[in-house]
C-alpha cells in the first residue's frame, strides 16, 4: 500500500513540475510592440484592422475622444499621452499580449521614451513604417476628407494650413521623410525589425 502511495505521490511531483516548467516556457515567450510610423491618413487603424488585430490596441486618439469629446482637441495632450503610457505600462506589466501603439510616431525623442519603456518590460519592438503613404501627403488628405464626410471624428482635419501656408498633411509627411532617413532614426531601430508597408 506505501508503494502505492509513494508511486500516486510522485506521479503528483512530477506533473507539478512539469506544469511549472510549461509555464516558465511559455511566460518566457517574447511579446512585441508594435510601432507603426507614418501620417494621419497613411492607414494605422487599417493596419491594424488586417494584420495586428490581435494585438491589443492603445490609441491616443481614443484617449482624446473620451476625455475630450472629439480627436481633434489637442488642449489635454500631456494628459491624453500619460495614460496611454500608463495603459502601454499596465498591459506589458501582464506579459500576455502583443500591443499595437496607435500613435504617428513623428518625434524622436517620443519614440525613444516609449522604446526605452518597451524594452524595460522586456517586450520587443518591431517598427512598421507606412511608406509609400506617408510620402502621398495629398493622397492621406484626401483618405481623411472622405473620412470626415463619411463622419468620422479624426485627429487631422485634412484642409488645415498651418501658419506658414503649409498644408498640415504636407508639413507631417516631410516630417515623417526626415524622420525615416536620418542617421538618428536608422541607429534607433537597426537592432529591431523594421517592415516597411
């Protein structure tokens, strides 16, 4: 009868073990964030409607319309942008997902905040530039007009000038080319996957 139990008991061990093993690998697993880089009308929320859909989803752009009651007050910024670090933080804190960052990802110095962030959580971050619509600056206009007809709340209006007469779709695209061939932007990301799109 002991040998029995001892037998029941160490089958009992050893299926112990081997479940926290198990989950040791599987907690060890690699999870990304997902940097998608590119103009308001370049496609962020179709990108990630057809290939990051599993992924969770932070936008500031969903931020801003809750606190503010539209996308387009920019007056709570710094707010809109601390809890969507807060809610990066909380969810890589779990270890369990992907995480699409619904953001441009315009500035520098703001990509290099939230990657420093990302891989202090030790998740990995892959960088998915919307290229060839980003540089169609009058293309991306002309994606958010129809948007805005169709009433859609977005973050650019597709007809603002900007002081100098530059039109804002314009002034973002030349930004995001300067961006995406600066030597800075090329050191930042050429340890990581970079997908152009």
């Amino acid at each position: 009868m002991s040998i029995i139990i001892f037998m029941v008991a160490a089958a009992i061990v050893i299926a112990a073990f081997s479940m926290l093993v198990i989950s040791r690998v599987e907690t060890d697993s690699k999870h990304y964030v997902i940097f998608p880089v590119g103009i308001s009308g370049a496609g962020k929320d179709y990108t990630y409607a057809n290939k990051f859909s599993s992924c969770v989803k932070i936008s500031p752009d969903e931020i801003r319309r809750t606190l503010c009651g539209n996308v387009t007050d920019q007056s709570r910024n710094a707010c809109v942008f601390d809890l969507a670090h807060y809610m990066l933080k909380r969810e890589m804190s779990y270890g369990q997902n992907d995480i699409y960052l619904s953001e441009t990802h315009l500035w520098l110095p703001g990509i290099q905040d939230e990657l420093e962030m990302v891989l202090d959580y030790g998740y990995e971050p892959v960088f998915v530039l919307l290229d060839s619509a980003s540089r169609d600056w009058e293309m991306c206009r002309d994606r958010v007009k129809t948007a805005l007809q169709n009433g859609e709340d977005r973050s650019a209006t597709a007809d603002v000038i900007l002081d100098d007469g530059t039109p804002l779709l314009k002034s973002m695209s030349d930004r995001y080319v300067s961006l995406v061939e600066s030597e800075d932007f090329k050191q930042l990301t050429k340890d990581y996957r970079v997908k152009k799109l």
